[in-house]
C-alpha cells in the first residue's frame, strides 16, 4: 500500500499540521497496552492462568488457593504507565497453618516483548514431608485496554 506525505506548504494546511501531529500522538497514546503478570500455574495434574493487574494498596490481593494444598500470591504495585515492584508468594497450607515455601521480589521489571520470555523462569517448589510439586512461570505482558 503507498504511503501518502502530508506536506505542510500551503498557509491554512501548515496551521492544520500541528493539530494533526497532536491528533496522531494522543491516538498513539491512548492505544498504549497496560502491563499484566500473567502467570502459569501448575500442581498435581492441573494447570491455570493467572492474570494479576497494577494495584496501589498490596494488602487488598488476595491469595490464590491451588487444589487445596497450596497458596499463590502475586502483588503487582503500580499503575498502567509504571509497575515498581512485583512480589510472589508461595505457602503450603497445613490443617493448622500456612508454610511460606517461597518469596520473590522484582523491582521495577519492564514487560517483556518476547512473549515465551518469562519474568520469574521456571520455578518447582516442594511441599514440606509429602514433597508435592508445585510449578509456576510468570511474564509480564502488555495488553490492550
């Protein structure tokens, strides 16, 4: 497809150009994708996807619990222009108590453009006595809005 040039010779199209430019950039902008920990989730047969949004306040996410065994908490903090920190949590639930098996943290991680590129690797983790696997694999992605 031939591309068009738009010149900006003529008087009323020059005064035009600028608020053209202005008009592609905030297009460009507001098509930004957002960041997204997308993780891969694995344990005693079954697989699930998580998908865990920027939030502000750490404490309001919830925990994630896997085939009654484990516990998988992603805390994603920051918003849609900026992630600055990504802490992963890993408990192995007792009849009594939470075990924490595993914690991660990545400061200020930037979305990966490859996407079979994984932020945190393949991680395989063992529950304490039985030694039950659990395995997961986190990117960060963007997405469209």
């Amino acid at each position: 497809m031939p591309t068009r040039r738009i010149r900006c010779s003529r008087v009323p199209v020059r005064r035009a150009c600028p608020a053209l430019l202005l008009g592609f950039l905030a297009a460009a902008f507001s098509t930004t994708a957002d960041p997204l920990l997308r993780c891969q989730i694995e344990q005693g047969g079954t697989a699930r996807m998580l998908d865990v949004a920027p939030v502000a306040d750490p404490y309001s996410v919830v925990p994630v619990t896997i085939n009654s065994r484990f516990r998988f908490k992603a805390v994603v903090i920051g918003d849609a222009r900026r992630i600055a920190y990504i802490n992963l949590y890993t408990y192995f639930q007792t009849e009594r108590r939470l075990i924490l098996l595993h914690q991660a943290k990545y400061i200020a991680p930037e979305p990966q453009s490859n996407p079979a590129a994984t932020l945190t690797g393949h991680n395989y983790l063992y529950s304490p006595g039985r030694e039950r696997e659990f395995r997961y694999s986190c990117a960060l992605v963007e997405v469209a809005p």
